[in-house]
C-alpha cells in the first residue's frame, strides 16, 4: 500500500486519467473530490461490495435458468 500525505487542495494522480482533491478535514473525516473518465467506476468500498454481491447473485439465478439438454 502507498501512503501519501497531502493537505487541503493538494491533489494527487492515479495513472493520466483520475485526480484526487482533498477537499476537507473534519474531525476524523476528510472529504475528498475525484475527477475520473466516465468508464472508469468510483464506489466507496462498502457500495463496490454491494454492487460485486449483486453480480454474483446475477450470475447464479442465470446458471440456474439454462434449460437442460438430453441427448
């Protein structure tokens, strides 16, 4: 894992494409802006684990609708 220290309004760069702005520190919370092309996904990790639970939910009710070949 990378560690990087940054203050108010410094901003870091994730490859050419995806900025991070720290917009705020309050208390133990900061709030930060990302700037990222629309292909890329930005999920707060408990939403990214919801949304790769419902894919595999997805995934499994398909499998079981396949009709069953006899040959």
């Amino acid at each position: 894992m990378l560690i990087l220290t940054r203050r108010i309004g410094e901003t870091l760069m994730i490859g050419d494409e995806v900025t991070v702005t720290i917009l705020g520190v309050k208390g133990n919370q900061i709030r930060v802006g990302i700037n990222a092309p629309k292909h890329v996904s930005v999920h707060r990790d408990e939403i990214y684990q919801r949304v790769k639970q419902e894919e595999k939910k997805q995934q499994h009710a398909a499998k079981q609708d396949k009709p069953l070949r006899i040959a």
